[in-house]
C-alpha cells in the first residue's frame, strides 16, 4: 500500500522522537540513578564514620563508656538504622545497640523494594558489617562495628526523591512525544502542501490545460524551484502550441490558395473554356513554384533538429568574408532600389564555420531586402572590441511590432507584417540563425521599432572564435 508523503514526514519524524526520546530517558535515568546511587552510599559511609569518630570521644579507657553515652551512642544507631557494637582491646563486648532496628530495616526494606520496583533498580541488600578502629590518642584500643542492610541508605527524603525524577522523566517523554507528533504534523503539511498543488498544476498541463499555473507560496527552495519550472514548462508548451497551431493555419491557407488556382485552371481547360495558352501555362508553372517554395521551408523545420551538428570550424579573414556577402547581394538591392553599406573593421581573423556564417548572414540580409522599402538603405557593421567580436545589421525598413520582437527567434513564428506570400516564410530562418550563432557560444539580439527599421547585434566572444595566434 503506497502512503501519501504527509503520512510519511509525520511517521518519520514520529518515530524519530520516539526513538530519541527513549534513548535519552534511558540513558539519563540510568547515569542519574548510578550517580544518585552512589553519592547515598559516600553520604552513608561518612554518616559512619562520624559516628566512629564520636564513639571514639566518648570511650574511656578505664570506666569504658557512662549510661548518658551509650543512651546518645543507641539514638545513633535507631536513627541511622545501624547495628553498633564496640569491643575493647580483650575482645570482650563494652557495647552493643541490638538487632530490633535491623528488623525493622529489614520490613521497611521490603516495603521501600516492593515501592521502587517501577521506579528503581535498587532492591533490599544483603546484611554488611564494617569494621572501625576504637582509638585513643591515635593507639587502636579495640574494635567499632557497624551492621546494616543494603537499604539503609536509602531514606524517605532519597526515595520521595529518586520517584519524583523518575515520574519527571516519564512526564518530560510524554510531553516531548506530544510535541514531537505535533512538529511532525506541522512540517510535514508545510512540505507536502505545495507540492500535493504543484502535482495538481503538472496533472492540468499533462491533461491538456496549457493555462494552469501553479501560485504556491513557499519559503523552501526546492519547492519554489519545482513550482518555477513547472511554470516555465507550461509557459513553453503553451507558446509552442500556438506556434504549431498558427503554423498549420498559414501552411494549410498557402497550400489551398495555389491548389485551388491549379483546380480551376485545369478545369477551364476541360472544359474548353480556355485554351492552352502560354500565359496561363506560366501561371501553372508560378503556382507551382509557390508549393515547392512552401515544401522547402517544410524541410528547413527538419532541418532545424540537426543545427546542433558539429562545425566545420576553419580560420578566415572574416571582414573579406563579409566584404564578398556584401558584393554578392549587391544587385538584388539594386533591382529593389535599396541601398547596401558596408563599415567593416579590416583584417579580423577568426576560427568559425565559413558555411553556417553565410547561412547565417544570407538569411538576415534577405530579410532586410523582403522587408526594406524603395529607397531604403541596409549597413552591415564588423567591430573588434576587447572581448568580443561585433556584427550588426541594421535598416530603415518595416520593422517589427513590439508584440512580436519576444517570439521572432521561436521556431514557426512569423509576425503579422510577413505574412505576405510573397515575402513570407516558414519562421524557421531565424530559428536556425539563433542556433548556428549559439552553436559558436555567441548571442543574437534585435532592436527594433514598427516603421522605422531593425538591427541585429551578434555578438561573439574572442576566447571562443579567435585562432591562436
């Protein structure tokens, strides 16, 4: 049975807090206890030892000891609970407490066992004897004994004690318990909350809803980067589907426009309303040449997938490469009563692809020529800089709308000024120029305003581009 992440932080953290709990109570109570344990046993053999050394006061040599001192010695033993018994130098018993407060040790022993047995590890002991020396001026003049049971020690001070920090203990694990599940509740839902949303939002996109957005507000960065991405993942296939979608409309009206001139042409022909003529031949052949033109850009979009190929990289003079591109498009300027200017930076060596560089260049100076008007002017600039390498390609002509200027390096786009079928294209040629630039580790960018003109900045780095010298 699979569990939901929130059900899983909890347990974990859950038994996390137990498992700390238990340890740390169990190890805390047993080195108390031992310490406690220990410091009532050092308590109790000093307690004896006082005692030693106050019957070593009150001994006397000769008379041995009054009836007043050994009614104070017998009070000591009642009160320790302690067997006390004092023999002098000939071995023969001067003083004895009797065994009546051992026996009551020994049930109150029982008692106090049968009280700790939750709480405690001590257990009524077995019956000890110490032995003291009786002396006099430090000179040993007999023998001091003390007898008691393993308990004795333990009073009700020690044992009201040694139960309430054992109670302590239990209570401070529960409580820690408690607010451990608590915690646990908490951090988990701040965890699996957005992202329980976030999979919502993924789902929608999955099924369809390329406007879902996902507005999860979290303080984690992990979680804040996935929610980024996801929104960056349905921005992307949200432009993409309506370049798709605007692509087919314009293929599917181009396509229709010189096939449904192609069907009444022929038609007319069947049906001997024209005859065969040589100008309606050439419009066949126009009409033609519009579907092949429409074809080609098709492949280009094929194309596009291998722009990642290796460069047939090579070292050029790349102002007289820009010097010959110019020359070569010259005429068609000419034709379309445009003007074509150069400002080149002369003697630029560098390692490129010289085929994708023509490609790239051809492209966007037929674009200028598609979209200058008569009278026009076009200047392609080359400049050497510190770090880089600079090609700008600049005209007076139609420009490009604000609303478009984002979307003219997405693949399939064409603005609404190049839809003209005689100057419109696929929106696949600056796709493959952004490629071939950024294949070369350069970039690409255009300013631009409608009805004054563009111009297209590439920009190369010199550590990329440059040969050795």
């Amino acid at each position: 049975m699979k569990l939901s992440l929130s059900k899983k932080l909890s347990l974990g953290f859950l038994l996390t807090a137990i498992v700390s709990i238990f340890i740390a109570v169990l190890i805390s109570n047993y080195m108390i206890d031992e310490k406690f344990n220990n410091y009532l046993i050092d308590e109790h053999k000093n307690k004896v030892e006082k005692i030693a050394t106050i019957i070593d006061g009150l001994y006397n040599e000769k008379t041995g000891f009054s009836s007043s001192n050994k009614d104070e010695i017998l009070r000591y033993a009642n009160a320790e609970e302690l067997y006390i018994e004092v023999k002098d130098a000939t071995g023969d018993v001067a003083l004895t407490s009797g065994n009546s407060n051992l026996q009551n040790q020994t049930m109150m022993g029982s008692m106090m066992g049968t009280m700790m047995n939750n709480f405690s590890s001590i257990k009524p002991g077995q019956y000890t004897e110490d032995s003291y020396p009786l002396s006099k001026n430090n000179k040993k003049i007999g023998t001091i004994v003390f007898g008691y049971y393993g308990t004795s020690f333990l009073n009700a001070g020690s044992l009201t004690f040694k139960m309430t920090l054992n109670h302590s203990f239990f209570i401070s694990g529960v409580i820690a318990l408690i607010f451990g599940l608590i915690v646990s509740i908490f951090l988990s839902k701040q965890l699996s909350s957005p992202l329980t949303k976030i999979t919502d939002t993924a789902n929608r996109i999955r099924n369809g809803d390329l406007e879902a957005r996902s507005h999860v507000t979290s303080k984690t960065k992990e979680i804040d980067d996935l929610k980024a991405s996801i929104n960056y993942l349905a921005e992307t296939l949200q432009k993409q589907e309506l370049l798709r979608k605007r692509l087919t409309s314009d293929m599917a009206h181009e396509l229709r426009t010189p096939l449904t001139n192609l069907k009444t042409h022929i038609e007319a022909l069947l049906d001997k309303v024209w005859e065969p003529t040589e100008k309606i031949l050439t419009s066949f052949y126009e009409e033609i040449e519009r579907l092949i033109k429409l074809v080609e850009g098709l492949n280009n979009i094929a194309k596009l997938e291998q722009t990642n190929l290796n460069l047939n990289k090579s070292r050029f003079n790349l102002s007289l490469e820009l010097e010959e591109i110019i020359t070569s498009f010259q005429p068609q300027y000419s034709n379309s009563a445009l003007k074509i200017y150069s400002n080149l930076v002369p003697n630029v060596e560098v390692l490129m692809d010289k085929d994708k560089l023509k490609q790239v260049m051809y492209n966007l100076l037929s674009n200028s020529l598609k979209y200058s008007r008569g009278g026009g002017e076009v200047t392609l600039y080359l400049k050497s800089e510190v770090n880089n390498i600079t090609v700008e390609l600049k005209d007076n002509g139609i420009g490009i709308s604000e609303k478009d200027l984002p979307f003219i390096f997405e693949r399939f786009y064409r603005s609404d000024e190049s839809r003209d079928k005689n100057t419109g294209g696929t929106g696949i040629g600056l796709t493959i120029v952004k490629a071939i630039i950024e294949a070369h580790k350069g970039t690409i960018n255009v300013k631009s305003k409608l009805g004054e003109g563009s111009t297209f900045i590439l920009v190369f780095p010199k550590s990329i581009i440059k040969p050795d010298e």
